[in-house]
C-alpha cells in the first residue's frame, strides 16, 4: 500500500513538474510503426525519424538544400563528389561522427530490408579519404544525386553493430529489430520512449551540434486516427497539433478560438489511371475490347470530371486543379500546360468516335482510408461518368487490402483505380521513372506505373534529362515529355493537387513545408 | 466433479485448437503483408524476396504446424508492421483493455441490477418507467453514436472531459494502470460508460424480467404468507432466484465487453487491444490478429467453464454429468 | 396418443385464444407507448417498402446525384432547396430518399440475419438439450467456439475471406451476404444455449420420463412443453437480437466492413454523418440516427410488450 502511495505522489510530482515544462503534444491518423529511418519510405516516417536523425545535406526553411553532417561538398567530376563532413558530432549514446558511419550507412540503406534502397545508386561507392572525408563514385552522372540524401539518414556504425541491426531488416523474421525500437542518431531530438502505434516521447538533445530554433522540453507523439476524435481533442486542449485536418472541419477549428489551420499546398497529385495493357479490359462488359488503350476514351474520362466541383464541394476548396502529374512548383514554365476543360458533351462525342457511343461498364478501384477524403472523391467521379454513358462501380477498400490488389505484388489487378503520388526527388525524372516508365508483367521499370502506359520517346526523353547538367535544356526536355504524356497521350488523368491542413493550437508556432513533412524541432510555444 | 472439470479441459483443449486452425486458415487469405512492410516504391523482386524470408511461400500445412508449435509457447511471431514481438505487444496492451473492461462491467453490474431490482419491485412508478425508458434508448443508441455525442458534448462543448487516450499512466511490476492518477481516471468515464451502457441495459432489463417471474412464483408467495419482511424476501430469496441467467448473461458477456471494445477503443483512441485488431486487420497483420484470436478464444474457454461451473452449484437441477454427457 | 390429441387441441386453442383474448387487446391498446411503438415500426417499414413510390429520386443510381447539390441544409433553415426536404449529404443525395432506402437495406439484412439464427439457434437448443452426450458436447463446443468471435469479428473475417477467395470483387456485391451470413452465425448460440437450458430441465421431469416409458416419441413432447416454456425467452432474445442486428449492421458499417457508401445502409449513413458533427452539417447525422434509434427503440418496445403479454407464467 505504501509503495501505491509513493507511486500515486511520485507521479502526481511528475504530472505538476510538466505542466510548466514546455510540452508540445502532437496527435497524427497514423502510426509511427518503425524508429529504423530505412524501414519505411514513406513521408510521415521520415519525417519524424528526422528529429532525431540527421543526414549529410538537409532542406532548410526555405527548402533549399543546405549542410548539415556534411559542412561541404565538391563535385570533383560529373561521376565524382567529395563530402567535407562536420567535426566535432557526436550521436545521442556519445560516439563520435565519422566516415566510417557514412560508409556504414551507406552500405546499410541498400541492404535487405531497406525501403530507401533507391536513394543511393546501386553501384555507387563510398570511399573513406579520412575520418572526416568521403569520396562518392558514381555509375554515372546525376546532378541532383543529393537532393535524395535529406531523406538518407546517417546512423552510428558501432551502435548498430553492437545491438544486431546492422540491416534493416532482422536476420530472421523472428527476432525484433532492434533499430526499430530504439533510435541513436546525431538530431535535436531524442527518443525517451516508444510505444508503437500508441505514444512516442522525444526530449532534446543537449549536446545538439547546431543550434536549436525550439524552445520545447518534451514532444509527445500519439495516434489518433479518427477524424472527429483528433478534431475533438484539438479543440478541447488536449494535444496542440493535430496533421491532417479533414477538409469539412478547417472552418470549425478556424472559428473555435484556441486553435487555426495551417494550409497549403501539397507536393502530392491525385490522378485516375488506366490499365493500358490487357487486351480484354477487366472489371468490365466489353468482350474482347479494351476501350482504356484509346487515348480518346482515357481524355473521355478527364473531360467528364467536374474538378472544380469536387474541389469546391468535397475537398472545401483545400486542393488546386492537377494538370501534370507532377506538383507546378516542381516544374519551370508549367503555366504552358492548362487542363482539358469539363465538358460532358465532348466526352460523349469522344466515345463515340472511339466506338462506344453507349459507354460501357467498368470497375474503380480506390483505397477508402489513404488519402484525404479518397472515398467521396471516388464516389463523385462515380456519378460523373455515369453521366456520359461510362458506368462504374466502386471498390473503395482499405489501404492495405488496396494496394495488395493493384500494385505489382497484386499482378497490377485493376482497370482502373485512383492513386496519389509526390515525388520523393522532387523533380520529373522521378515521374519519368516510376510513373510513367515502361514497365515488364513483374513491375520492373516503372514499378508505380499500376496502368502500364508505355511510349519508347518518353524513355528516350527520361535519359537524356538524367544526364543533362544544363538547367536550360533540361527544362526544356521535361516540358517535351509532358507534352508527349500528357496531352498527346492522356497516359492518366490527373485530378487536382492535394492541399495539406494542419490543425495548430494558438500558442504553438509551426512551419509547414511543401513536402507535408512534420517538423517539429522548429517549433515554438509561448 | 473432478471428472467433469477434467473432461470441460480437455474439451477446451480441442476448442482452442479449433479456433486456432480457424484464425490461421481465415488469416492467410486476407490482404498482402508484404505491402505492408515496404513502402510502395520497393520493386518486385524485393518483395518477392520478401516473402521467402517471412516464410509465406512455404506450404500451409508446414506454416500451420508453425503456427500452433508456437501459439503453445505464447509466442504469437512477430508483427508485421511493428517489428516487435507480438506477445510483447499485447503485454502493453492488454491492462488497457482488461481494465476498460472491468470497469465497464462492474459499472453494468453495480447500476444496472439494483436497477432492474427496483424497477420489478416498484415496476408501475414514475421512475421505474424512466428508467425502463433510459435502458431502451441505451439499448437503442450504436455504441459508436454514444461515443461520439459525448465527446462532443463533453469534451468539445464543456471541456470536461479528455476525448482521447489514457491520460497519464503509471507502471507497476510491467501493468501500466491508469486508475492511480486524476487524468487517467477522468479519460476512463467516457469509454467505460460507452462501453458499458449496452450491458447495464441488458442485466437491468434481464433482473427485472427475472425478478418479476421469480415474484409470481409460489414460493415467493410463501415466503410472504410466512411472514418474512419485503427485504428479506426480495433480496434473499428473489434476487438469489435471478441469479442464474444473470451469471451466464455477466460470464457471457464479459467476453464480449472485450471483443466490443473495438469499437469504444476506436472512437476514444484507446489504446488498447481492441484498436491494436482493428489496426491490424487494416494492415493485414496476420500474427497480431491470429494472437488476438487465440487469446480472446483462451478468455472465452476459461469463462464459459467458469460458468458452467457456477450453473452447476447454483441450480442443483442441472447435474454436472448430464450437461457433460 | 389418445391422451395427448386433446392437449393438443388445448395448447393450441389457448394460444389462438390468447391472441384474440380481449385482454391481449386491452393491455395492447391501454399501454400508449407500445400503441406508438407499433404505429412507428409499422410507419418505418411501409416507408423502407413504398420507397420508390414516395421519393423522385433513387440514391443508388450514381449519375441522378450533383456534387453541386451536397451540404444542403434541411427545409427550415436559409440556403435549403425545396426539393431537398431534410436535405442532402455530402454526395448531393436527397438524404430523405437514402434514408428509406438505407432503412430498406438495414432492415432486409437484420431480418433475414436473425430469422436465420433463430431457427439455427433453436434448432440446435433442443437437439442439444435433449439428445445430450457427445451431440450436446459437440454443439456446445461449437458455440463456445462461436463466442469466440463477436460478431463483429466474424464479419470481419468473413469479409476478409471473401475478398480473399474473389479478388476484385467490390463492397457492393458481397456486403448484403457477409452482413446475414455473420448475424446468422453469431447470433444463434444464445437461443441455442437458453433453449438448451429448459430442455435440460423439462428432460428429468417426470412427464418425460413417463412418455417414455409409455413408449410415446417423448422428443415431440418434449418440443411441445419446451417450446412453450421458452417462448418468452426466444421472444426477449429475438426483440434483442433485432435491434442488435440493425446496431451491429450500423457498427459494421461504422468499421467500414459493412454496406459501401454507393450503397447505403442506415449504418452507412451514420458513418459518412459523424464526420460532418463538427463542421455544422449535423443534419447528415442526425436524421439517419434518430430514424435508426427510433426504429431499434419501437421494436424494443413492441417486445416488451409482446413479452409480458404472451408469458404465460405473469398472467
């Protein structure tokens, strides 16, 4: 009984010693599953993973690259970058940074297990000049190599090799990985614990190289993934930063007093695609055919969507219309591209010179839990096609089940299916690549291409923008591909840019980024 | 008796191996965990790799066999999003759960029979009528509305209540316990009582019937003619008559306070098991769900032989050996 | 079996009686709420059934509805469109339409679902019950293993085997069916478990005992003394099981295994609703929500009443 009752004081103690500590509370729909920063590709991960974890390069304020592990870096040749890196670092268990880290993780993101295996060319070597300088070799040339390195996340070699988690991936399925748990990098931030899927507590790192633009003491992590509860609980004071704010609820917040939305726009693009490739569409009532092959039908398709509606009715005006597939800050000069206008009547006369002046029937794929309002958007363009004749049915299903169906592990089983994508290059050779990329029954090439578009000059334009170092004529042949893709092909029809709503008490200043990453260690409370 | 206690083990023995064949079966068919691991960039052969490595390419029966080998251990496998042993996962879990539960129950069984009490006894009362009305609109309401409109009403509009989690927790020999602290008792009103409305309607509802059979019976007409006082008759002999039913529907629905609160864990963010599934059938985490099974199927065994035995020596007219053949 | 025709008759006769008794009249007609009660259902399902001839439109042909018309407020309130009488949802559907039509939908699945668990439940009850030894056993067993998984786990699991086993297929044409079929099986183990419970008792009554010994197939005597012994409890589970089949259909929707949004059911529409509480559009939750709790609330009440009236031991 006694000791319940030091229990009971001690963490009454503890509870009045942190309402003066400066707390930031955050509530996110999802889980933060992994600590490993090479676990998961994925936008909320590595965004958290990069409190406490640094790369060589980083994205500032501004989003410009700028240094960070690495004070500097010299492309010696096309194929030849020398990276300085910074004295005196040290990670959070207090070993020193040095070459022999980056060497290590460098060897570790394209190891088993790693989802970021992309970040880093497969033949690229490291080499270690000195405890403080490393040469990076490369297969060939790429001019924006480190614009993929922010998101690379150096980790300590000792530690790593001590706890078993040299890979990414456990040796065998059975054994926990240690790095998944557990987190040791050189950030502003530390993990003091980690409950997955519930609640994770970071506390800053005194020892921190650079210096703090925060002033918290503790952030706490928790998942909240009902819409109306994380609204409630930003409303009613008990967390101060809720990520995503559902659309319909951003004049509720707005108009509550305590707390306002953060909005702007999304790197992300919504697009509808098309499966290209069967010769009998599936999902469908057209024996023998495949109307999805006609470029017709597909700009059929985009004409009969009412954007502006969906944006305006749905989406409460938190999104912009989509005309590439690529976000238009992304692209130089994008104003030369303007989206194919609503007009139901030119889809139906556009069917019918493909030959289906009665439309036909197919199947939409979508997931329900994805993306913002992914349901209701399905569901609108649903009843937008039925209008000119396309009858469609909906298969709105959760994420996990959804993308085991249309992505390559699934056989790309779909005919038609609404996907988002931004583009983790931040550039159109990513799209080039993975979206609009030829690609083989088992998805090598363009892996992401679920539709399977494929137009030998748009391969040929994506090698020569890799290696073209001039800014120029780089531009140049990007807005070419797009042209060929998206206007003369209509290899997809892209709906609208999403927009990212955050949900931020009064007191808490927060910086929103493009790329929809939660940055919490430059946040400041009052 | 000893016979029929080993015989019910026996049998419960083969009712987990049923349910442990069941979950397996059921769960190699749903979803993809290999998408669930990766992120959507990873290539084909990565995944197919992938695979190999978790073993989903063996033959069912062997992945079966493995599957009961270590079930047995209570070692449920690792889970697929987390990394993280599932038996570790559900030791964080589980006092979450198990004390929304409890608490949900005691709260059914502490109001809801003292009401069907009062409202057999005093059946044509102002007040017995409005609680009949309250147990009906209760019973009326889906649980995830009542949620909901509380925390609207008292998390949002009047600011009393928190709308999510445990608030704060303290950790005793490895159960973490959110009775010991102002917050966390303050965040268990709302889900305990959602949580636990459906069944206070249901013991209420199910006492007053009961009660009000039991009144009519000679017995209790006896027991009035011999001149025993109201309380002695009502709450010796009636209530005691009730009791039965009231102690299958309670074992019974104990079980179910557990598996329903996936919904209230949901709504409140509770973390606890019942979230811990749900999420899991989204991400098609096949060894949390399997586990989640296996042990609401070890719960459900232990309670139904609990109230086989309790039905035994409470109504001597069923007799052991009959109802175990 | 000469003494046994005219118990028979009796049994029958009486409960014929006790249907057209005044007294059941009276004790209808004296208690105003069950008289409202049954006005409501009786209101709610000729409405589920006459929807098409009561509203213009149909909410489940896609290309009748406008994106434009959604968030449409209810008649009373400015900005409303008078076609729209309690207004639209977030669709554009007229929300009067989708909730006769989801009250149509949620009402086909909660009725065959329980009359399906009813006769499997009962069935087993008194099989079990009576023939005992290792069928007992075995369909005891098989109920504790039923328990097991809440209904909301069956549907899941169900759901998750059906879109295992037809790839592709979508919500649409496997909801209704994974829905009747995971009541069915959840629900039927507590008729089977009470039905069970009073054949035990009825069995060691002497009656029994002596129909045997006069070599009389005691099994139908026994159906006939059980039945009637549990009829109240089979009703009481019945009204129950209604209203928990229509909660659970909602429920089930709510987790997003239920009735796709194309299609609505009341749960659907509840579920789509709740996200709308907090943006001022409480319209969209509130009218399915009180039609659901109206509806679970009558048909609670009618069985109350239907209870007490036809339980022979309170008369």
């Amino acid at each position: 009984m006694k000791k319940v009752l030091l229990t009971c004081c001690a963490a009454l103690l503890l509870s009045l010693g942190n309402s003066y500590a400066k707390t930031l509370r955050l509530a996110y729909q999802g889980d933060l599953k992994s600590l490993d920063p090479y676990s998961v590709s994925e936008t909320f991960a590595l965004s958290m993973a990069g409190a406490s974890y640094e790369g060589l390069v980083r994205r500032g304020e501004n989003f410009a690259m700028e240094p960070a592990l690495a004070e500097s870096w010299e492309i010696i040749d096309p194929k030849h970058w020398r990276f300085h890196l910074r004295k005196g670092v040290t990670f959070h268990n207090g070993a020193p940074f040095t070459a022999d880290d980056v060497l290590f993780s460098a060897e570790r993101v394209r190891a088993d297990g790693s989802d970021l295996k992309y970040r880093i060319p497969k033949e690229a070597e490291f080499i270690k000049i000195d405890d403080h300088t490393v040469d990076v070799m490369l297969p060939e040339a790429n001019p924006i190599l480190h614009y993929q390195w922010a998101g690379w996340y150096i980790m300590s070699k000792s530690w790593a090799e001590e706890h078993d988690a040299a890979t990414p991936s456990p040796a065998n399925a059975d054994t926990p990985s240690y790095a998944a748990l557990h987190e040791n990098g050189t950030g502003p931030f530390m993990v003091e614990s980690h409950q997955p899927g519930v609640k994770t507590v970071w506390k800053p790192f005194a020892a921190w190289w650079d210096k703090p633009k925060h002033n918290l003491d503790e952030v706490v992590l928790t998942t909240v993934s009902s819409d109306p509860t994380r609204v409630a609980a930003l409303l009613s004071g008990q967390v101060d930063w809720i990520a995503p704010v559902p659309e319909q609820d951003i004049e509720r917040i707005n108009a509550s007093g305590n707390a306002q939305v953060l909005q702007s726009p999304d790197l992300r693009t919504m697009y509808l695609g098309f499966d290209q490739v069967s010769d009998t569409l599936k999902y469908a009532n057209v024996e023998g055919k495949n109307p999805f092959k006609d470029a017709r039908v597909r700009r059929a398709v985009y004409q009969a969507i009412d954007i502006d509606g969906i944006i305006a009715k749905i989406l409460r005006g938190a999104a912009t219309p989509a005309a590439l597939m690529i976000a238009p800050q992304l692209v130089n000069q994008t104003e030369e591209f303007k989206r194919f206008p609503y007009d139901p009547e030119m889809s139906k006369k556009l069917l019918a010179k493909a030959g289906y002046p009665d439309g036909f029937q197919v199947q939409l794929d979508c997931s329900n839990d994805r993306y913002p309002n992914d349901e209701r958007v399905c569901q609108a363009v649903v009843g937008m096609l039925g209008r000119v004749g396309i009858k469609t049915t909906l298969n709105a299903q959760p994420k996990a089940k959804y993308f085991a169906k249309i992505l390559s592990s699934g056989g790309y089983d779909t005919s038609f299916f609404m996907l988002g994508w931004s583009p983790a290059v931040l550039d159109s050779v990513d799209l080039f690549t993975n979206v609009l990329g030829c690609r083989d029954d088992k998805g090598n090439g363009g892996t992401m291409n679920v539709g399977g578009y494929c137009n030998p000059k748009i391969e040929e334009l994506r090698e020569q923008i890799r290696v073209e170092t001039d800014k120029e004529k780089r531009d140049a042949l990007i807005r070419q591909a797009w042209q060929i893709s998206m206007v003369e092909d209509v290899a997809y029809a892209p709906l609208y840019q999403g927009g990212l709503a955050w949900g931020v008490a009064k007191n808490v200043h927060v910086k929103q980024r493009a790329d929809g990453d939660i940055v919490f260690q430059t946040a400041t409370i009052d | 008796m000893l016979a029929f206690i080993v015989r019910r083990m026996i049998q419960a023995a083969i009712v987990l191996l049923t349910v442990a064949l069941i979950a397996f079966v059921m769960f190699r068919f749903v979803g993809d965990p290999v998408n669930q691991i990766v992120g959507i960039e990873t290539t084909a052969a990565d995944r197919a790799e992938m695979r190999e490595t978790l073993g989903l390419n063996d033959p069912v029966i062997i992945q079966f066999g493995r599957f009961v080998g270590r079930m047995a251990r209570f070692d449920f496998g690792m889970s697929y999003q987390f990394r993280q042993p599932v038996s570790e996962l559900f030791a964080e879990r589980l006092p979450a759960t198990l004390e929304l539960a409890v608490i949900s129950m005691v709260l059914a069984v502490g109001v809801g029979i003292p009401m069907g009490v009062f409202s057999a006894l005093y059946r044509d009362s102002l007040s017995a009528k409005l609680m009949q009305v309250l147990s009906l609109v209760g019973i009326s309401l889906p649980t995830f509305l009542i949620g909901i409109l509380l925390i609207y009403v008292f998390s949002v509009q009047l600011g009393w209540l928190p709308s999510y989690g445990r608030g704060e927790t303290v950790t005793i020999g490895g159960w973490s316990t959110g009775l010991l602290t102002g917050s966390g008792l303050l965040a268990l009103i709302m889900p305990s009582v959602t949580l636990g409305l459906f069944q206070m309607t249901l013991i209420m509802r199910l006492v007053r019937a009961e009660m009000m059979e039991v009144l009519r019976t000679d017995y209790i007409k006896f027991a009035h003619a011999r001149g025993l006082p109201d309380r002695v008759v009502h709450f010796g002999h009636a209530l005691k008559n009730t009791l039965v039913p009231v102690i299958t529907v309670v074992g019974l629905e104990l079980g179910s306070v557990i598996a329903f609160a996936i919904i209230t864990e949901t709504v409140f963010q509770w973390p606890g098991m019942g979230l811990l599934f749900l999420q899991a059938v989204q991400n098609a985490d096949i060894p949390i769900m399997a586990g989640y099974l296996m042990l609401i199927g070890v719960l459900f065994v232990i309670i139904n032989l609990a109230v086989d035995l309790l039905y035994a020596a409470v109504d001597p007219r069923i007799k052991t050996t009959a109802s175990a053949g | 079996m000469t003494p046994d025709t005219p118990s028979q008759n009796t049994t029958k006769a009486g409960f014929m009686a006790r249907l057209r008794d005044h007294d059941m009249t009276a004790s209808f007609l004296s208690s105003k709420v069950t008289v409202g009660a049954a006005i409501v259902t009786v209101l709610l399902m000729a409405g589920a059934l006459l929807a098409p001839l009561l509203v213009a439109s149909d909410p489940f042909d896609p290309t009748t509805v406008f994106i434009m018309d959604s968030h449409l407020p209810p008649f009373w309130i400015d900005g409303a469109d008078p076609r729209f009488v309690l207004g639209t949802d977030d669709q554009g559907r007229d929300l009067l339409a989708a909730i006769l039509y989801g009250l149509r939908v949620s009402l086909s699945i909660s009725i065959l679902g329980v009359l399906f668990a009813t006769i499997l439940g009962v069935g087993l009850g008194l099989v079990a019950g009576y023939v005992g030894g290792t069928v007992d056993a075995f369909i005891m067993r098989v109920a504790d293993v039923q328990l097991t998984f809440p209904v909301i786990l069956v549907a899941l699991l169900i759901d998750g085997m059906v879109h295992g086993a037809l790839k592709g297929v979508g919500q649409e044409d496997t909801a209704f069916g994974v829905l009747v079929f995971s009541i069915t099986l959840s629900f039927w183990v507590k008729y089977a478990r009470v039905v069970r419970g009073s054949t035990l008792v009825e069995r060691n009554k002497d009656y029994v005992h002596a129909a045997r010994l006069v070599g009389l197939p005691s099994f139908i005597i026994m159906l006939r003394h059980v039945l009637p012994n549990v009829l109240g409890p089979v009703l009481v589970i019945l009204t129950i099981n209604f209203g928990l089949a229509i909660i659970a259909e909602a429920t089930l929707s709510f987790l997003g295994v239920g009735l796709p949004p194309t299609e609505p059911s009341l749960g659907t529409l509840i579920r789509i609703g709740q996200q709308f509480l907090f943006s001022g559009e409480w319209w969209i939750v509130l009218f399915p929500g009180l039609t659901l709790a109206a509806l679970v609330l009558a048909v609670n009440l009618l069985g109350d009443w239907l209870r007490d009236a036809l339980n022979p031991k309170l008369r």
